[in-house]
C-alpha cells in the first residue's frame, strides 16, 4: 500500500494530497491549523488561472473538499520533529508518532513581521507586492526594507503605484547594483535611508506611517505598507540528516525531492523563486505523485 505524510495543509500540500491520493496513495496531512494555509487568508485572488477573481478562503476551501472526497485523512496537530526512522521517517507531535515511508513538507514561510502591523494586515498592510499591489495603482506605498525582497518589491510596485518611499534604517540599499539600478531609474521612487518606521495611522485602512528619522518624527501620507524585510522557511522541525538547504530553503530537484531519498517537499518552504500560489500547487502535484510512487517501493 502506498502511504505517504504530508506536513503542511496549505495550497501546496493540498495538491500534493490531489495528486498522491488519485494515484492510489492513503494520504496524511499533519495541519497545525485549518487546511489552506496562507493563501485562505487573502481577500482577492486575481492570478490563479481560471478565476478572474477568487476569495482565498472559497479556493482554498474547494481545494480541501476536492481532497477529502478524494479521502483524505487529516491530523490537526502541530508537528514538533520530523526524524529517520527504521521505516522511513517518523512524524512526531506533541500527541503521538507515526511512521511513513515517505513524506512532503509543505510547511510554508513566516514573514518577519515590524511588530506595529497590529489589525492593518489585509487593510493596507500587505506581505506580497505581486499580490496586492495593484489594490493601490495610482496611489502612494511604502516598503519597508532595504534587502533584495524589498528592492524586488519596491520595483514592481513603481510601475502601478503613485509614489513608493521605501524606507529602511541602513545606510544603503543591500541588493545587487544592478537592482537597485533599476529601482532607482523610476523618478517616482523615493529611498529613506537611516530611517525607521515606528507607526501606522489610520481609521481602520492605511492612510499614513509614522517615520524618525534624524532626531525627529514625522507623518508621511501612504495608501499602503509593504513590509519586505524577509521571510523565514518553516524548517525547524526538520532533523533529517543530509537535508540540503539555500538560505534555509529545502533544496529540491525537479521532482520536489530533497537531497534525502523519500523526504519532498513543495510550495514556499522550497527554493524555487515565483513564491505564488499557481507555483505552490504545481510543486505539490510533482511532490505527491512521485512521494507516492516512491513508498510503493519501499517494503
Ligand atoms: C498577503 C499575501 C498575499 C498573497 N496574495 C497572493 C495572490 O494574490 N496570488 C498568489 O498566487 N499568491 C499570493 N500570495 C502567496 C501565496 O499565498 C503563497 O505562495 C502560497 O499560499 C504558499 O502556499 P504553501 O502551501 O507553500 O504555504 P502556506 O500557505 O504557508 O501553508 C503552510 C501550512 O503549513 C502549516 N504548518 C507550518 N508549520 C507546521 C507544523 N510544524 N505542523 C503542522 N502544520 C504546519 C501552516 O499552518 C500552513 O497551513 C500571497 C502571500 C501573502 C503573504
């Protein structure tokens, strides 16, 4: 019988369920919360093909019904440690331990947050300049950051937005000259360097920040605040020896395997560069097929 776990119940280890499930596997997802993940909680979906425009909770939420008819079998608990075992690999949680033969992380990232967010996420707040950027065409941004996430983001947010200030506390923008290059050739982008976001202001929508920069505070009017200082891949549970990592990432080849034989994984938690939920999905599909053909040879 071929058996696998999944960890992670997000969009890329639901499709990783699609996949494994249809071609004969039993499947065990390991979701500490609800199934979809990230992408449920995103108001507007406009980049999925086939929806000019979905609620991330209707996709995600017909995603795991797809699966469950498919039968999925679900443990809604927090994994704690992924080992080798004898069989395979064990997933440990704080309630018991189980054994697969082969398993998918799909765990996906966390983003570093500002710690001044408070309920602005989704109402001005954004993570994503891809995503939501185009909510905020013709009108003012900030981007917090001085990184290559933030210089990406403040890139492809000039081309829609009014004005973007990106606003980091360094000295300089720590990216590829030749990034920085190209953000600076938009007349319409404004750096703030030595400077730090201490606030946001708004009646229940971004409507300014609150910026110190020499000695003094003051307000600068934006419709939005993308937060770009970096994101961190949920891996820390991970201890499997031989895992290949890039900046944490799991590095995986172009079936969605580590470099571990039987360990896969899919979605934001890899290396793969487009971070998207069309990306996500199309790691699941590899991870579960081949996650599921691989247990069928272990005996
Ligand atoms: C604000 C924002 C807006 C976005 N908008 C878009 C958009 O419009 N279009 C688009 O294509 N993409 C968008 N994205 C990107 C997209 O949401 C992600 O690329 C995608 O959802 C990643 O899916 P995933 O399954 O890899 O990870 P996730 O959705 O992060 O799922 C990981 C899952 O693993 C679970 N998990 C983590 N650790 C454990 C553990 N130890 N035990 C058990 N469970 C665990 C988590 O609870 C979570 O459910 C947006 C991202 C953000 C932040």
């Amino acid at each position: 019988m071929k058996k696998i776990a999944i960890v992670g119940g997000g969009v890329a280890g639901l499709s990783a369920a699609i996949y494994a499930l249809r071609s004969g596997a039993e499947v065990t997802i390991f979701e500490q919360f609800g199934l979809g993940g990230l992408a449920s909680t995103i108001d507007k979906i406009e980049n999925f093909p086939s929806y000019a425009s979905v609620e991330g909770w209707k996709l995600c939420s017909d995603m795991a019904a797809q699966a469950k008819a498919l039968g999925l079998k679900t443990v809604r608990q927090r994994v704690l440690s992924l080992e080798r075992s004898d069989g395979g690999f064990a997933v440990v949680t704080d309630k018991a331990r189980y054994d697969f033969p082969a398993v998918v992380v799909a765990t996906g990232t966390s983003h570093n947050k500002l710690g001044i967010e408070g309920d602005y996420v989704g109402h001005g707040v954004s993570y994503c300049a891809t995503c939501d950027g185009a909510f905020f065409r013709g009108k003012p941004v900030a981007v917090a950051g001085g990184g290559r996430t933030a210089v990406s983001e403040a890139t492809y947010l000039a081309d829609i937005c009014s004005e973007v200030y990106v606003v980091t506390p360094q000295p300089n923008f720590s990216a590829e000259d030749k990034a920085v290059q190209a953000l600076l050739a938009h007349s319409n982008v404004t750096p703030l360097f030595n400077t730090a976001l201490y606030e946001i202001f708004g009646d229940g929508e971004v409507e300014a920040v609150g910026l110190f920069e020499n000695g003094q505070s003051r307000r600068l009017t934006v419709s939005a605040l993308f937060v770009a200082t970096g994101a961190a891949p949920v891996t820390d549970f991970v201890r499997v020896e031989g895992v290949k990592t890039n900046r944490g990432y799991l590095v995986v080849d172009g079936r969605c395997e580590t470099s571990v034989k039987g360990l896969f994984a899919a979605g934001d938690v890899t290396d793969g560069s487009l971070k998207q939920i069309v990306t996500a999905c199309a790691d699941g599909a590899k991870a579960g097929s081949f996650a599921a053909a691989f247990s069928a040879t272990v005996k």
